[in-house]
C-alpha cells in the first residue's frame, strides 16, 4: 500500500488524544498542521486514510464537528469527558497526567496483552479492565459513566473493524505500536478489503461489552 509520506508534527502544530485523527495529519491526509478542519476534509480523510464505508465516515464526521463546532483544531478534541475521557488505551488521564501525548508505557502495558503476538478483541477486554483499575486507584477525579463506556466500546470497536480490518479483527503487535507510538500507518499494514461498515462497527460494541464483562468474570 502506497502512503503519503509520513512527517511528525512540527513545533506550531497541533495534535490530539485520538490517534487515528493524528495518524491521519501525519500522513497529510489531513492539514499537518492539525488546524482549521472542516466536514469535507475529515470525511474525505477517513474515507482515503482507512477505507471508511460512506455511512462511517459520515458518522465520525457528524459527531465529531456536533461536539467541536464547525471549523475546529485536532487540540480541541482533548476536551475532557466531550470524546476524551479517562482510562484511555494511549493517554493518561487529564487529572494525574497528559492527555494528549502518547504515554509509551501504556501502549507497552497494551502490547503486554497481545496473544500469538496480536492485539484482538480478548486483549482489549482484559485491557480496559485493568485502565479501569488502574484509574479508579490513582485518579481521585476519575469519572467513566455509560457515555464514556459507549465511546471507549465504539473506540475499541472502530480499531478491530478498521485497523484488524483486512486481519479477521485482529492486529500484528508490531503494526499496533507503530500506529499508537509513532502515530504512523505501517507501511505493511492492510486497509479492510472493502469499505469499514457503520453496522459492523455498531453491532460489534455488544460484542466487545461481552468479552470485557467474560474476562472481568475469569
């Protein structure tokens, strides 16, 4: 797969929490300069960046400019508990750290998780049961009501639907810690053979609920 070239984010740009956002600036899909986003480019971005069905992009598209506005900066999705929250797979929590930055040691405590070498949905399960642990033990602000668990279950959803896409859900160690340490698509990874299905995406959180509530039990 043919990518524009990858270039971290200079001194005046700006980044998120969210590293498919980030990614995507990264690879110039998006303005690098992480500002002045409108509909049009994040829709376009998602749909070339990683193949995302029509009815998906439209989605992340609409809420994403519902919650921000009309014109916002890839900064502004680090405003705690509208999309960010705590117990992130990649960032600390706003109250005890950056949530901006990738934290390396949690993407090595996800890798941690990986079974046969890959990243699938029993690792992600097991994960969020430890952040949440983890959270409630060191943050004395930590807050995770139901909105946040359904965005943390369509985050985690999104990434097996999108990234495992082409990879029957699941996702090479190696390709996860280039995508969330350097924010960089991998050059081996696979886009989903067709376009990542809104529906798919959905129905599968109730999946993933499942999983996590299967591993909390073991």
């Amino acid at each position: 797969m043919s990518l524009p070239e990858y270039m971290p984010p200079e001194e005046n740009d700006v980044r998120s929490p969210c590293p498919f956002i980030n990614s995507l600036a990264n690879h110039g899909f998006l303005p690098r300069s992480g500002k002045d986003y409108t509909m049009s480019k994040l829709f376009n971005a998602l749909r070339k960046g990683f193949n995302a069905g029509t009815a998906l992009a439209t989605w992340l598209t609409f809420w994403s400019f519902l919650l921000h506005g009309k014109l916002f900066r890839t900064i502004d999705l680090q405003n705690h508990n509208v999309l960010e929250h705590d117990a992130s797979l990649s960032r600390q929590d706003v109250a005890i750290g950056d949530n901006v930055k990738v934290d390396k040691d949690l993407v090595d405590l996800m890798l941690s998780q990986k079974i046969d070498e890959k990243i699938n949905i029993e690792s992600l399960a097991k994960l969020y049961n430890i952040r949440q642990a983890d959270s409630k033990e060191r943050n004395k602000d930590f807050k995770f009501g139901w909105k946040h668990k359904i965005l943390v279950l369509g985050e985690y959803s999104l990434f097996l639907n999108v990234i495992g896409g082409a990879t029957n859900k699941e996702v090479d160690a190696k390709i996860v810690e280039t995508f969330f340490k350097e924010e960089r698509i991998p050059d081996d990874w696979k886009k989903p053979e067709t376009p990542a299905e809104l529906i798919k995406v959905l129905r599968y959180q109730t999946v993933v609920e499942k999983k996590i509530e299967e591993v909390k039990q073991k």
